[in-house]
C-alpha cells in the first residue's frame, strides 16, 4: 500500500507552507518573469489616427489574412499557464470509443489525488482488449487533464477520447502483427501513454498542445476522414515524431 501511494504521489506534494515539493507540468521551479510572458499578453499600443486627407497605406493580403487567421498568442503553448491554473481541482472527463465507457471524474484536489477516482481513470484507460487493469502514471493524467482544462478556455469542452492507453505485452505485439503502428517496447505497456482525440479539434493543434507540455514524447497521426487523426502523449522521453 505504502509503494502505491508514493506512485499516486509522483508530482502531486505540497508542503507546509503552500510550496511544490515535486515538479508539476507548467509550473516546475517556474517564476513568472514580467518580459517575455507580458510581451505575450501586453496589447500594442494604438497609433494616432491619422487625418482626414491623409493617405492610408494599404496593408498586404497576404499579411491581413494571416492576421485574421492567427490563433490566441498561447494556444500551443502551455508553459504561459501560471500557478493558479495547477492548483485548482482536476476534473477529467473521458470516453472510450472500444466500449462506449464515459466518465466525468475529479480525481485530484487540495494537492491531493483522490484514491478512488484514481482507480476508476486505471480501469478507464485499461487494456480493453486484453482485459487487465494496470497503474496509469500520474504524470500522464496531469498531461490529459492539462490539455482537456487548456482548450476548454477558448470554448472547447468535449470529452477527451481514449483511443488506446495501458496495452498487455500480447496487445501490443498483436498490434504490431497486424501492421498498426506500435513500438515493440512501447511505454503503453507500462501504463505511461495514452492515444487521445478530442472532436473538433485539430490533430496539429492538439499535439502541439500537447508537446508544449515538455512532460514527455509526442506523435502525430494524420488520418483523412470525418474522425481524423490521434495524438500519442507518453510520459517518457522528450521526442516528437509522425506516423
């Protein structure tokens, strides 16, 4: 029991006095310094209007569009996030399109993960095929709790899809038999990825997301149709790649 809670543990401490003892996705030993984080957020200043019989110049297409088109200044990029955004309660609302399973679960609170959802988000993202139940990393959690409570800023709140998370070994080499792009050691077996999706949402988009993190290992799979693609997110080494 000692060795599950310390699992739990894995970057979720606070200390006495209100300090994280272990570093968190955003914020690790993070200050929020007044330059480059405000040059983001600091609107420009407005230039005098110019008269009447003034002429204008005329901006390029090309560079109108592009501004029209531009996302928010931060939408990839989660290390803007400050303090307040980690330390709040940590709802996760999932589907798992193999089962039809949904839930909507707040497993972390008051610098606390709350055992019993915990246990639910294991069974959730469990091998569906093999049918066996592993520990899921916390650190992943964080990342797909992270991701979900970024978009839903800008309007975004549908479930996050769970395509694929804890693999058995014999999964995962069916898989690869069958030509469907797995890693022979692939850190699914070690409850450490997930595949997700979330509807309406860019594949690019959610990846870039998702690496902006710097929590792990990122790919990108484009797939055409209504549905698209997916985002594998692991918690092992810093890597980007497309398959």
């Amino acid at each position: 029991m000692a060795s599950r809670r310390n699992f739990l543990q894995q970057g979720f401490g606070l200390a006495a006095l209100g300090v994280i003892t272990s570093p968190m996705i955003g914020c690790a030993a993070r200050t929020i310094a007044p330059g480059p984080l405000a040059s983001k957020h600091t609107k420009p200043a407005v230039a005098a209007k110019p008269s009447a019989g003034a002429a204008r110049p005329a901006a390029p297409a090309a560079q109108a569009a592009s501004t029209e088109l531009a996302p928010p200044p931060d939408i990839f990029d989660a290390q803007v996030l400050d303090l307040e955004f980690w330390l709040r309660p940590r709802v996760l609302e999932l589907t798992r399109p193999a089962s039809g399973e949904r839930a909507k679960l707040l497993y972390w609170k008051d610098g606390e993960v709350i055992d019993s959802a915990y246990q639910e988000l294991c069974h959730l993202l469990r091998d569906v095929n093999g049918k066996e139940t592993a520990p899921i990393d916390p650190k992943l959690l964080e990342t797909l709790w992270g991701t979900q409570a970024f978009v839903a800023r800008y309007g975004i709140d549908h479930p996050l899809e769970i395509l694929s998370g804890y693999r058995t070994p014999n999964s995962n080499k069916r898989l690869i038999e069958a030509g469907v792009p797995a890693a022979r050691q692939s850190l699914h077996i070690q409850g450490r990825a997930a595949d997700i999706r979330i509807a309406n949402l860019n594949s690019e988009v959610l990846g870039s997301l998702v690496k902006s993190f710097q929590q792990g290992g990122v790919g990108f799979y484009y797939r055409a149709g209504p549905r698209g693609g997916w985002i594998h997110a692991d918690t092992g080494l810093k890597r980007t790649w497309k398959g």
